[in-house]
C-alpha cells in the first residue's frame, strides 16, 4: 500500500496526517484542561510546546507539496517535524518516569508563589496551586496523559519520518 494523494507527492498526505494528528493530540489536552477540568502540571505544560510549533511546520510542509515547491523543502519541514515529535516523546517518557517514581521531577512543580489575600482575580489565580508533577491526574488502559502523549507522538514521528526519507 502506497500513501500517495491527487498531487502525486506521498508528503502531501503525510504532511496532512502530520497536522490533523499533532492538531487531535493538543487539542485533546487543551480540551481535558478546559472542558473536563483537568489542570495540567509544569511537566505537561512542557509536553504541549512541540506540537505547538510543530502544527505550523507541519502546514508549512503540507503547502509546500500541494504547491509543488521543490522536495527538499517538503522533506526538511517533515523531518523538523519528526525531530519535534521525538521531542514531545521525550518530554512525555521524562513525565512518566517522574509519575511512575523512576526518576525525580522538576522541584518547582506544584509551587505556587503565596497571594496577599485581597480577593482579587490575579490573587486567586496565585492561590490556585496545580497539580504535583509525579501524581497522574488519571489513568487509561494503565497509561496517563503522559503515557499517551508518548504513545501519540511516536506514531507522528515514524509517518514524519518515512515522509522526510521518501522521494517521489
């Protein structure tokens, strides 16, 4: 089975898969943190950073195929964007261990800086204290956010790659 779309390019569709996936996992975090409440620690603040510079490669490298702009341009945005993803893996395996006990986290996770107590909104915000680094917020099929996260951008990372090592 060959990955291929109407230009031709097997970058096209990865470089669309790339985007619609990296869009789908931050989105899902974004809408755990805003909709289901869920408030996220430093550790998966962090987690969010490559995806979002990573959605703007991604489109780049989706324009540059749909244009016919040379290759080489298409296939350097897909491997940036594969080298993000191993990031975003990165940062997620870091936050596993530090959730599984493995290894120790930040010190600074879950410090909150003290308010003056005067009831005003930025005085609540600095009251609010987030959650503690090593505790998982929750678990799925024995994985937490982190463990998806890991599981998420690993799969982005090999499409990625094997978009970036394709000639057409």
């Amino acid at each position: 089975m060959t990955l291929s779309s109407p230009t031709g390019r097997p970058q096209t569709f990865i470089a669309a898969f790339l985007a619609a996936g990296m869009t789908v996992t931050v989105g899902t975090a974004l809408a755990f943190e805003h909709i289901g409440g869920y408030i996220p620690c430093k550790l998966c603040l962090e987690q969010r950073v490559p995806y979002y510079i990573g959605i703007p490669v991604a489109l780049f490298a989706l324009a540059s195929s749909v244009l016919r702009l040379p290759q080489i341009l298409t296939r350097v945005l897909l491997l940036g964007g594969a080298l993000l993803m191993v990031w975003a893996a990165g940062l997620g395996i870091f936050h596993s261990g530090v959730e599984w006990g493995w290894w120790q986290g930040p010190t600074d996770c879950g410090v909150v800086a003290s308010g003056s107590g005067s009831g005003s909104l930025l005085d609540q915000l600095d009251a609010t204290i987030p959650p503690a680094c090593d505790e998982a917020a929750g678990r799925f099929l024995g994985l937490s956010f982190a463990g998806w996260n890991v599981v998420a951008s690993t799969i982005l990372a090999v499409f990625a790659f094997s978009g970036a090592l394709k000639r057409s």
